[in-house]
C-alpha cells in the first residue's frame, strides 16, 4: 500500500501517465478528478477515446486525418488543386485551414528526415506525393515543414527532388513573429528577418 | 473544416480539454498521440477510467478511496488505533503514506471549509469523525490540512470543536522545506520556522 493506491487508481494514474505532457502528478490529478465526475462523464471520456479510434483514418490521397476518404479538403470541388502544401502531420494541416488564408490542397509526409530516430525519406509519404504530380495539374508545391534542423532537412531534400519537375518550389516565410519584440528575436531569426526583407 | 477537426476527433480533444492540467494545445497533443497507438493501448486507457468508475468507492470509516470498504488502512490490524490524521483529500492520504513515518489511521474530510467556495464546516466529514472518536479509544487528532487559508481555518475550527474532548490535538510542522534556501524563503515560512525552532 505504501506509495502507490488501489489496483484501479493507480492503473488509471499509470494509463495517463502515459500521454505525452502529463507527468506522475498531473496523472494523479486527473485521476482524482475523474473519480469525482459523475458517471456519464467519464463514459463520455471513454467512448470518446474507442470512437476516435474505430471512425478516425487517414484520407488515401493526402494522409491527413479524417472520418471519410478522401478527406473533405481532397473532395472539396472550390479548393484550388493547382498548389499543394506540404505539411509534417496532419495537425499542421488544421493550423494552416485556421488562418484561413491557404484554398489549395495539402500533402502529409508523416514526419520530417530525423537521422537520429531513424527516420529516412523512405519513412516519408514521398511515393504517394511523386504519384500525385503525375497528373501534371499541380503547377506549386508550399513546402510548410517546421523550421528547425529536421523540417530544413527535408526542405533541402525534398527542394532537390522535385527541382527536375516542371512545378514551383515555396516555402514558408521565416521571419518576426508578429506581436513580438526586435528584442527578443534570436540571431537567427533575425537574420532571415533581414535577409528576407520586403517592399512596403 | 476551419478551425475544427471532424467530429470523432474534435470531440476526443474537447474531452481532453474538460480534465485539470490539459489545455486546447495539450488535448490536441494527445489526441493526436491516441490516433498514432495501436488499437489495444487505447482500449486500456477507456478501460481504466471506466473501471475505476465501477469498482472504486469510498470507504465508510475513513472516507479515503479503496477498492473494499473498509479500506485496507482501516482493516490493517498493524496500524495505530489509538492516532487519527485529518486529511483535506484522499491523495493526501497517499502523500502521508509515502513518508513512511505515520502508522496510524485517516480521516478524509473531504476538503476544507472556504466561505469563497460556499463549503462550510456542514459539507465536510466532521458528523462522521465525531462518530468514530465517541469510542474513547482515540487519544489524539494530528490536523494536516494543506497550509493555505482555507486549510488554516478549517484547522482553527476543528481545533476549537475538539477541545472540549480529552483528545490531543496536533498539527503538522510549518517550517523550511528541507533541501530549500533560506534565501528565497517566503517571510511567513520564516517565521513560523523560527517561532517552531527546535532544540538540536
């Protein structure tokens, strides 16, 4: 008994200790909270986790997340086909829709090159983005990887790659966050800052 | 599509979100974490919280959380009889037990008498820890609320409702947490180290 509760208690501690940024404490937290939620609250939690698990795919075209397939933006008949944005996971795709200023489609590559987690470019959905072009209707691919060492890895393999094919290569703008200070930005970012530098 | 995910999904990060400790950012984190595990670890997790619904109650003695009532503390032939630990919380219970330096019983108040919240001493356990010290065989009460407002005036409260009962009562040490610096000592923490200095 000492340190640690009853069987079920401390199962559900152990259970979400388990999720990525929940520590011991939080879990037991949790734990507690749930114990005193009523019950169709935390029958609502459980059948929330089965049914995400039994509805949820990945759409065959682009890969991102979705409960049909293809997904509603690989279906939407006003989303411009011409340009496809490529994103490392299907959250991406969500944080680019909510700036609303992105109508072309999008490519999920499950990932970035990562040698030291053994990630490769066959890891990658490479293949099935090359299969997509085929068509020759993609006339711009956004490349919209994280901007740290693994997403610049990919950018640079995958800005190679597609340099034979008669497509144009984006990527994102690097630069000041907006709302922030000049004060706080780090050299690097500054640098991009200034190198990048645009017209008012 | 903006802004939110499609249903199955959407509805696990709301899910999420509703528990302590778990932001929109976090719950979206782990929903994405469920989505990638395989189908039997996620079936654990809505196992454990429906389970621990099912099975954990609250035991009729000392009002902590067991899986038997009464629980393994309170039926423990080992444990001192004659001593009572007033606890806010079941997990206070745990923080006790894992000190190893108490071998007596528990009583779970429930929380602690805070006017802001609308909890008076009548939504607490109190009727309950009266009933189990009419047996005489308890000899004293060791107050260990949590050393925050409402813990004080829950203590001060319970302090003056015991004292006509031939019952010693006690509170835990406030003092220096041990492995901290005198210098970032808050003044109060102070001086209730130095009002409760001890001979060496």
């Amino acid at each position: 008994m000492a340190g640690t509760y009853d069987g079920a208690i401390q199962d559900l501690i152990d259970s979400f200790a388990k999720l990525p940024g929940i520590g011991p404490k939080g879990a037991q937290r949790i734990a507690f909270h749930l114990l005193g939620v009523d019950r169709q609250s935390a029958q609502d939690l459980a059948d929330a986790i089965i049914t995400v698990k039994e509805k949820v795919r990945f759409c065959e075209i682009c890969g991102n997340v979705c409960e049909t397939s293809p997904c509603p933006i690989c279906q939407d008949p006003r989303r411009d086909r011409s340009v496809i944005c490529l994103v490392e996971e299907p959250k991406d795709v969500m944080s680019i829709e909510r700036t609303g200023e992105y109508r072309g489609l999008y490519h999920v590559l499950g990932g970035a090159i990562d040698p030291m987690s053994n990630v490769g470019p066959g890891d990658l959905r490479i293949p099935e983005l090359l299969q997509r072009l085929k068509s020759g209707e993609v006339k711009e691919i956004i490349l919209a990887l994280d901007p740290n060492i693994e997403g610049e890895a990919t950018t640079t393999y995958l800005a190679r790659l597609l340099d034979p094919l008669e497509i144009t290569v984006t990527r994102l703008a690097s630069g000041l966050p907006v709302g922030s200070d000049l004060e706080y930005a780090d050299e690097i970012t500054l640098g991009r800052a200034i190198s990048g530098r645009r017209a008012v």
